[in-house]
C-alpha cells in the first residue's frame, strides 16, 4: 500500500457524523476529529514536510508541530505565543483542519506583530469552499469524498 493512501486510510478513520457546529460557527454533519490518531502525527507530518521550522495553531496544529519537532512554536486562539527559536524569523504555520482560514490569518497577524513572517501555510485537511489563501493540505474534503458543507 502506498503512503498516501496508507496516510488518507489515517485521516478517514477520523471522520465523524452527526450535527456539529465548527469554530467558525458553520454547522454540518460531518466533522474531522484529527486527535483520534494522535499516534499518527508524525506520519501525517511527514506527508506535508515542512520547509521552515514551525509554528502549530492551537491545539490541533500543536500537536502536529510538537510531533515533528520539540523545537517548534505554538500559538494559542489568544494571541500567545511559545517559540523557542526567536531567531528564525520566517516559517511554516500549520493547523489539523480549515473550515474558512480564518485561524491561519488571525494567527499571522499575530506572528506579524512578533516580526515572525509565515512563508507557508499547512493543514491535514482542507475543508474550505472560499479558497482565497494559499494553504497546501494534505488532503481536501474532496479527496476524502466528503462534500464541504
């Protein structure tokens, strides 16, 4: 089996039915519960390979940082930041799941202000219909034969 379908086999057995309403307040009957694999992060970041050191958004992109390096930055839904490296000022800024982008742009306003730039955005799970930044995912909605809701 190869690893990308080893790895969207991964993503899938995270998918949950029922009537959600997501961070950005959307609702839908299917939701991406990426912390059921917790001891597949490290897999699923190297299916991304980020090019910069990073920064993970709370908390599932946390985790997915913290997964591929104990040298990696968090940054919380409140603007706090942990970045251990206050000299890299260019980096990869990686959350689980998008819905609307939203937690990447308030983020990076955030970095901004810390004179952080983010250079590449990252995700498991891209599950926006706007697509109006540049995010590389691992796998869209699509690719999992969910339709985004």
């Amino acid at each position: 089996m190869d690893s990308n379908k080893r790895l969207k086999d991964v993503v899938k057995k995270c998918i949950v039915y029922g009537d959600f309403i997501l961070h950005s307040g959307q609702t839908t009957n299917w939701k991406c519960d990426l912390l059921l694999q917790l001891d597949h992060f490290c897999s699923l970041m190297v299916g991304l390979w980020p090019r910069h050191p990073i920064i993970g958004i709370e908390l599932g992109g946390a985790l997915l940082a913290q997964s591929w390096s104990n040298r990696s930055g968090i940054i919380r839904k409140d603007g706090s930041l942990y970045w251990p490296q206050p000299k890299d000022r260019t980096v990869s800024l990686i959350d689980d799941v998008t819905t609307t982008g939203n937690s990447f742009k308030e983020a990076e306003k955030i970095l901004a202000k810390n004179g952080i730039k983010v250079v590449e955005r990252l995700v498991i799970l891209d599950r926006r219909i706007d697509k109006d930044i540049e995010i590389r995912a691992l796998f869209t909605s699509k690719d999992l034969d969910l339709e985004p809701k």
